[in-house]
C-alpha cells in the first residue's frame, strides 16, 4: 500500500469516528442539561488526574488512553447499551465485535490490528492497563448519576446493589476512589436517588 492510498484509510477513519459524537449515552450531564455525548474526553481526564491514586507499579498512562479513547467508538454501529440493561448484554459482545471489525477495518492493517489489540484488551479486562481503563469507565457514570440527583438510576429503577456489583473490580484497582464511590452510594440510597 502506498503512502497515498494509506493516508486516505486513515481519513476515511477519521470521518466514520465523528460519528461517535452523535451516539448520546444514558448518563446525563453534571448539570443535569443533557444527555452526555462527550463520555470519551472525560474518561481520558480522569484517568490523568486519578492515577495517582493505583498501586505501584502504576499503570502505562499512554496504553490506558488509547483504550479509553477507542473503547466506545463501536457504539457507532452497536449503539450505547445501557449498564444495566440484561437484554441488551445478551448480544452486546457480538454487536460490538461485530461494529469493531468493521470500523477498525477501514484503516490500514497494521492500524486495524493495534486498534483490535487495544480494543479487546480493553474488553477482556486482564491487563493492569486495562483494568485501570475500565474502573474509570465504571465510576464515571456513577458519579454522573449521584450529581444529577440519580437521574438515570430513578429512570431506570436501578438498585444500590446492582451499582455496588458494577463497581466491585475497581476496589484493587484505585482503593481509595472506591472507598469514596461506596460513600456516595450510600449517601445516594439515604437521598432517594438509589434503590436499597
């Protein structure tokens, strides 16, 4: 493949991805305006600010933004499956894979085949890196959630048990973010935000 024909792959990519500012989640934001479609940028935030807070050795900060930034682009074809949506889970993974194939094949293959790598990582969830990426996709919404007065959990009927299962990986991850985030589901319970 010629530089050419390359450059253009990538572009091609590059448009397809704007596409994910268009897929609005069900977390809704801080302010409680709008739904939240800027999900990626704020967990690439938060994984700079709150790595202090990981075991030594610490993860690779450069590995766990790349996963943070393309983890959710196959939303652009699988669409934002709410966290605690059963059905929805039922194919999710092969919706996903399915999306991720297809998007990450418009790049070249070397770029395809890092992206995948990163991507399944990510969703395997067995790396330091990868463990990091997903407790602060966990936690994000959560605190979303209990800033907003519990909207989407009230929408939705979610229980505090359910959030306190989705969150229970992230404990060995970033102690003491944990500790915190147990607080706030306690506090979101005595306020009515949260189903006991």
């Amino acid at each position: 493949m010629n530089q050419g024909e390359r450059l253009q792959k990538q572009i091609e990519f590059i448009k397809e991805i704007d596409k994910l500012k268009h897929i609005l989640r069900q977390t809704i934001l801080m302010d409680g305006s709008r739904r939240d479609a800027e999900h990626t940028w704020h967990l690439a935030m938060m994984a700079i600010v709150l790595l202090e807070h990981t075991p030594e050795p610490r993860p690779d900060l450069s590995k766990v933004l790349k996963m943070l930034l393309i983890h959710d682009i196959v939303e652009i074809d699988a669409g934002d499956t709410f966290a605690y949506d059963t059905v929805g889970y039922e194919d999710k993974q092969e919706r996903e894979l399915k999306a991720a194939e297809r998007i990450f094949g418009l790049l070249p293959e070397d770029q395809k085949q890092e992206l995948m790598s990163l991507w399944l990582e990510f969703e395997e969830r067995h790396s330091q890196e990868a463990k990091y990426a997903a407790a602060i996709d966990r936690i994000q919404p959560l605190l979303h959630n209990y800033y907003t007065g519990g909207l989407s959990w009230k929408k939705h009927g979610v229980r505090s048990s359910q959030v306190l299962d989705r969150i229970s990986g992230v404990v060995d991850i970033i102690p003491p973010l944990y500790e915190l985030v147990t607080e706030l589901i306690r506090d979101a319970v005595h306020k009515g935000y949260l189903q006991e």
